[in-house]
C-alpha cells in the first residue's frame, strides 16, 4: 500500500521581530525629532487703485510683400510711412508686426529695430501668407 509523506520541514520566516524593529525605530525618530512651530512670514499685501489709469492701444502694423506698410489702429487700416513711425507710437505701449511670408527677414528685423528705437518693448511678430 501506498504511502506517502507530508513534507514538515517548511521554511518559514517570523516576521515578528522584523516588526518590533520598524516600531522601535519608529518611535526613536519620533522622540528625537525636533518639531519647528511653523514661522509667521510678513506680507505687505498692496492696495487696490481706485482710478484706472489710461490704457494705450494696442497698433498693428502689416507688411504686405511690396514692402508697403500700413497701420491698423482701433479698426481703421492706412497706409504709414515706417521713417515717420514716431508720430504713430505715441500713446502706444504694444505694436504686433504681421508681415507676408515671402517677405525679406532683413525688412522685418529693421521694422523692429525702428519700432524697439521708440521705446516700445511689447512687441509681437507675426506672418501671413
């Protein structure tokens, strides 16, 4: 008749000891950890402005690819000249540059060189086809 063993020699690891281990450890660093009360930080928080002040409009000047250029301002389109681009920028803070694709790129870095002379350093660059 068959029989048959029962194997009884399992391996098998306490685990006890390993987790009194963590906990020791873990009240250690407890006790010797130095608690920082959090610190109060100072902020001069500014105060509203009642009055507005005067927003400049924003100008766009199109290059088209003749080399023409023209302004376009609070929806009107004329044609300007860019050697008398300092009558056109006053009173404005921001000038987007759109010039044709096909456009020379030497053009469009004097338009911005002119436009950065007048003082003007919110500028956008953008192109067409």
């Amino acid at each position: 008749m068959g029989k048959y063993r029962k194997n009884k020699n399992i391996l098998a690891v306490d685990l006890t000891p390993l987790i009194d281990v963590v906990f020791l450890l873990l009240i250690f660093f407890m006790v010797t950890t130095t608690f920082d009360k959090y610190g109060q930080i100072d902020i001069d928080i500014p105060t509203a402005n009642v009055e507005s002040p005067d927003k400049k409009l924003p100008l766009e000047i199109v290059i088209d690819k003749n080399g023409d250029y023209f302004a376009i301002k609070d929806g009107k389109t004329f044609p300007i000249d860019i050697d008398n681009l300092g009558n056109i920028l006053i009173g404005i803070d921001s000038v987007s540059v759109t010039a044709d694709k096909e456009l020379k790129y030497q053009i469009v870095m004097d338009t911005i060189t002119k436009i950065k002379k007048q003082g003007i350093e919110n500028l956008g660059i953008n192109f067409y086809e």
